[in-house]
C-alpha cells in the first residue's frame, strides 16, 4: 500500500467516524426535544470499531448488529434518511416506523437488522453465512456483539458451529467493558473473549479499538483469511462507551474520572491527531466534520417533517396466510 | 396414489420439494443418517453434506442459522428432533423468525418451516411429550400446522416449504406408523382448510394430530348407539377453518372440540370462543372440551393411560354433551 492509499484509508476512517458522532449526538438531541419516542443506546467513544471493520467489507456482504447498532448499519452503507425516519417513526423509515432504533436494518447494503435481544444477530450471522455458501456466495458474514453477549448461549453455540463447518464469519466483539449498567469483569469468569474463542476453534486477535487505523488493518487480515477459505475469525475490540447505557442514563455510576480519562483516548480525536500530524490540512478535517453534522441535522430536519406511517400500515407485514384485517 | 406411512408421506414430500428448488435444505440433529424417525433417509447420499446439514446440539443457533439462511435466500427446514427440545430456542423462534418481517417493515421473508415431532409418545414421560400448540398460535408471524394423516401431512409440508411465510409443522409422532394414501405427485394443500372426516347431524367434533384417529373411532361407536358425529379436523391451527367449524355448528348447535394438549389454555377455548361470537350464545345448545388434564404427561403407561384422551373418553364426553 502506498503513503497515498494509506492516507486514504485513514481519511475514510475519519470521514466514517464524523458521520456516526453527528448522527449520534443529531439523535440524542432529537431525543432530549421529544422528537424520537422509545429507547436509544448511542455508542458514542466506540465509532472506530464499525468505521475499521466495514472499510473491509464488499457490498455483498452482510453484516448483524445490536441494540447498539446505528454506526454498524452506518459505517455498512445504510441509507442516512432512511435511518433518521425510522428513529422518528416516520413512514420513510427503513422499517417503515415498525422497527425504531433498536430494529433498523437496510437489507439494501447487507445489513440484515439490529437486534433487541443480546447475541441475537449471532446465530444469524453464522446461518447467513452458511446459506451464502450454499448459494456459492463469496460474500461473508460479520457479526458486531458487545461483550455482555460472550455470556449467552449463542456465542458459544455461535462459535462452535462456525468452526466446525468452517463458515465465512467475522465475529467482532465491542468490548467497551460494561454490560448495560454492569462492569463486565464482575459477571465474567475466565481470562475473556480472546481465550474463549481460541477454545472454540476460532482464531482471534485483540486490537485497540480506540484506533481506527489498528481496527482496520486487523480486520483487513482477518477478513483476507476468512475470504481464503480459512473458517471464522474472532476480532476482539477494545473501547470506551462515552455515555451512559441509553439516552435516559447519566452514567452516574462511574468511578470518579473515568470518563474523563477515556475522553482522551476517544478515536476521532486521536485519528484526527494522527493525520495533523502526518501534514493533512485541519481545515480539510473541519470541513468533513462540518459536512458530517450538516448532513446529519439537515436529515433530522426533514424527518421532522416527514409524513407518519398511515395506520393501516400496522397491520402489515405480518405474515401472508392467516393475515388479520379489523378486529382480530 | 401408494400407501404409505405418515412419515415416509412426509419423507416422500420433502424429497420431492428438494429436488424441485436448490434453495430448499435441511438443518438439524443426525438429519444425516436419516433423522431421528428416518424421515430423511436417503437425503445425504442425494443432496450431499451441504444440503443435509447433521448440527451440534445447539438448538439456538440450529433455529438462528436457519433463520439467518432464510435471510440471504435459501429455504431452510429447521427440523427439531421433537418439539420439546423447541424451548432451547425460543428467543430465535418467538423473538426473531416470528418478528423479523413486521419488525424490518417487510424487507425480510423468513421462508422457513420448523418441524416439531410432538405429542405424547408412548411412555416417554414429561419431557418428550408435550403438545404446546396452542403457545404458537398466540404468537402472530407464524402458521401453525397440525395434521394427522399422511397425505394432510404431506400436502401441508409441501404447503409449508413452498410458503415465504414461517411455518411451524408439528408432525404427529405417535401417528408416524400410521398408513394412508399419497399421490406419487404431491400437491401443495392449502393452510387453513379442515378436513371433513366424518358427515354428521348431531354434533360437531373438532379436533387436530395425534388425536384425530381416536376421535374418528369414537365417532363410529357414536354412530353404532344412533348419534351422528360431525368430525373436523382442522389441520391448520392458524389460520384456521372458522367457517367450516361455523356452518357445522350452526346445523348440530352442539360442539366438541378434542385435543390432545391440556385443555386449559388449549386452542380448544379459543374455537369456542370464536364459534360463540360469531354465531351468538342462542344457537348452541351445549359445547364441550376435551383435552389432558392440567398435569405433565407421566411415564407408566398406566399413568399416561389415565390422563390420555382417547375414544372412549371422546364417546363419553360427546354422550354428555347431547344429554345436556
């Protein structure tokens, strides 16, 4: 790779990044005016996860996510309006109003849905995977979880099984050491993700996933191994969630500095550190960040004023025989 | 047309809709040597190892896979050894198969048939016997499908692989040895169509499974002691014949539903409520259930025999009910 590929690289990274802080942050205002009803778990802090896995993803590919999805569905190619709708609950929305954050999918780009239900895009993943080889598919799957799922039966079902048939599957873990309101180390035994998958058959390797550009080469060796025919591979991300378990949660059970601290280890900032340094303009970097808000708010704006979905639209999509109308 | 055994009826479906469409594979515990009743013998050495897919032990991610399959186009049949072992994978079934079209606003088609052998089978106590339909009715995204002879079970599953829609296919295990007509072409037989088993004027019997021959029994001793039994058997859970039920009910104004899970809860209630809305208290002269009582299904078979319905319960209840 050359000096101008890899600065490239890194601004795609950067780029990516700045699109889901702004979607985030546009979201979280959205919801402090009122304007997204329901639940909303933001991964502000962890942006370079999704940004370094995706670059090395094909269009075909397909991706599961978490509750904690929009920078995965993002940093995958989802549709920016489509997503800001469905937040809002709008008729244009990826779901057409029946999903919301913790449900958004895009199917268009290969993101095969976000999932209420911890390690529930685990299976899926691997079962996709599976059937694109049954298909004589090259794609491969990707699987984004945090480490509260390395808990459930999936993964280990997940893990053993991807193994065993020798399944294309990333599976990227989002280690941000807390499991909703609960530090990660006080409900898991043993010496963690990296050594529970080796046991399962699946290599797996750490990476700093507070750096943008580590996530990307790692997963860039991964995913070359997995393309090779070499069966699934584990990438084990480490990072901070800047905020609290939902959008309701101040987050007021941290230690004292802790958020502080991890502030300055965030991944824009320190990528964008990185590329000052390398000699790229800051008013280039301003202006990515600019567009990505700009972007972002005018996406808010015109989901505000997007049409609701028309009741009748409830009934929809439920299934085709045995369908109800009316009062059943 | 051959005769042949309910569950060589349904091996013989699904070999037909396997060499029909490529997308159509099958995932589950030792379905490679043929499957716990053999009702995919033979199907490893057609299809191969990619298509006849024996799993791990792993019934989340044999119902997960399949569905995440099912997502990037192939036709999965997810076969779970015996319905029972279905509550390992509930969250895959109820959470996601189920919701995943309606919940995605209709960018999913979860083209997948689950098979659940189940019911009581013969002395294999509380734990591989249950009969939980009623559960799934309950649960909207799913067809619920329920036959009980051979040709109904092999027309609903070639219903039931062809469907976009998830469907839930609760073979009768009791009923595999069971023999019946197949045509040597199976057509698909619609969901939602019960079956007349049996013309009557006195009362109507609905009942679905396992069961069924029981209820067709007590229907002929019923008709040698000069009372005229109706017999539907709905075949589908959901949808189901509401207006087949209705038009029988209204002329016997007298209705009998059967079935072999417990009666509390059961998709009994439900038909009579439904048949007592549509058609208003006044035209019924009497309804009745039947069902296992509110027990687990116990071991000793003269504990199962007890609490087991059977005909002669059927023709006991049916007596009632026209007393009544």
């Amino acid at each position: 790779m050359t000096a101008g590929d890899n600065r490239a690289r890194l601004m795609a990274l950067y780029g990516t990044m700045c699109r889901i802080r702004a979607f985030e942050e546009t979201a979280l205002a959205a919801h402090r005016a009122g304007e997204i009803p329901g639940p909303l778990h933001v991964s502000i802090g962890q942006e370079a996860v999704p940004a370094g896995v995706c670059l090395n993803l094909r269009p075909d590919d397909r991706i599961t996510s978490n509750h904690r999805g929009h920078g995965h569905a993002l940093a995958k190619g989802a549709g920016v309006q489509g997503m800001m709708e469905e937040l809002l609950g709008r008729a244009g929305g990826h779901c057409r109003g029946k999903g919301g954050s913790m449900h958004i999918a895009d199917f268009s780009v290969g993101m095969l849905g976000a999932n209420g239900v911890v390690a529930g895009g685990i299976p899926i993943a691997v079962g996709a995977a599976q059937g694109l080889r049954l298909l004589g598919s090259s794609a491969i799957a990707c699987c984004f979880f945090g480490d509260g799922a390395i808990n459930r039966g999936p993964f280990l079902e997940g893990l053993n099984w991807a193994a065993l048939f020798r399944l294309p599957v990333l599976f990227v873990c989002e280690d941000n050491g807390v499991a909703a309101f609960t530090r990660a180390e006080s409900v898991t035994a043993g010496p963690g993700v990296v050594a529970r998958s080796e046991a399962l058959g699946v290599p797996a390797v750490s990476v700093d996933g507070n750096d943008a550009a580590a996530v990307d080469a790692a997963a860039g060796r991964l995913v070359a191994e997995i393309r090779g025919g070499g069966g699934p591979r584990l990438l084990h991300a480490t990072t901070f969630r800047l905020l609290g378990h939902t959008s309701t949660d101040p987050a007021a059970w941290r230690r004292p500095g802790e958020v502080d601290a991890a502030r300055e280890k965030e991944p824009i900032a320190r990528l964008r550190a990185r590329l000052l340094a390398e000699g790229e303009a800051e008013a280039t970097l301003d202006r990515i960040a600019a567009a990505a808000q700009a972007e972002m708010q005018a996406a808010r704006a015109a989901a505000l004023a997007a049409p609701w979905p028309d009741p009748a639209v409830a009934w929809e999509d439920v299934q085709d025989s045995g369908a109800v109308r009316g009062a059943l | 047309m051959a005769e042949v055994t309910l569950v060589e009826a349904a091996r013989l479906a699904v070999l037909q809709e396997m060499r029909r469409d490529k997308r159509v594979w099958v995932l589950g515990e030792d379905v490679a040597r043929g499957g716990l009743f053999g009702q995919y013998r033979g199907f490893l050495e057609e299809f191969g190892d990619q298509r006849v897919v024996s799993t791990p032990i792993s019934e989340s991610t044999i119902m997960g896979a399949g569905l995440g399959a099912a997502l990037v186009g192939t036709r999965p049949i997810i076969e779970m050894r015996i319905f029972d072992f279905v509550m390992c994978a509930m969250d895959e079934l109820v959470n996601q198969i189920a919701k995943i079209r309606y919940m995605f606003g209709g960018q999913a088609r979860p083209a997948v048939v689950v098979r659940m052998p189940h019911g009581i089978w013969r002395n294999s106590a509380a734990q591989h016997s249950q009969t939980l339909e009623s559960w799934f009715t309950h649960i909207p995204g799913v067809v619920v499908a329920v036959p009980s002879t051979p040709a109904d079970t092999a027309g609903l599953l070639v219903s039931a692989i062809r469907s976009d829609d998830p469907v839930l296919f609760f073979d009768p295990k009791n009923l595999f040895p069971m023999k019946g007509e197949v045509p040597v072409e199976i057509a698909p037989l619609p969901f939602g169509r019960a079956r007349l088993a049996r013309e009557g004027r006195d009362l109507t019997i609905v009942t679905w499974s396992a069961i069924t021959p029981a209820v067709e029994e007590a229907a002929a001793t019923l008709a040698g002691r000069g009372i005229s039994a109706q017999v539907l058997d709905l075949r589908t859970l959901w949808p189901w014949d509401e207006d087949a039920v209705c038009r029988s009910v209204a002329r016997t104004s007298r209705l009998l539903v059967v079935h072999e899970a417990v009666t509390t809860g059961g998709f009994g209630a439900e038909v009579v409520a439904r048949v007592t809305e549509r058609l208003g208290p006044g035209a019924l002269r009497g309804v009745a259930r039947l069902g296992q009582p509110r027990v687990p299904v116990p071991f000793a078979p003269p504990l199962e025999d007890a609490l087991k319905p059977d005909a002669a319960k059927v023709v006991a209840a049916a007596e009632a009910l026209l007393r009544g």
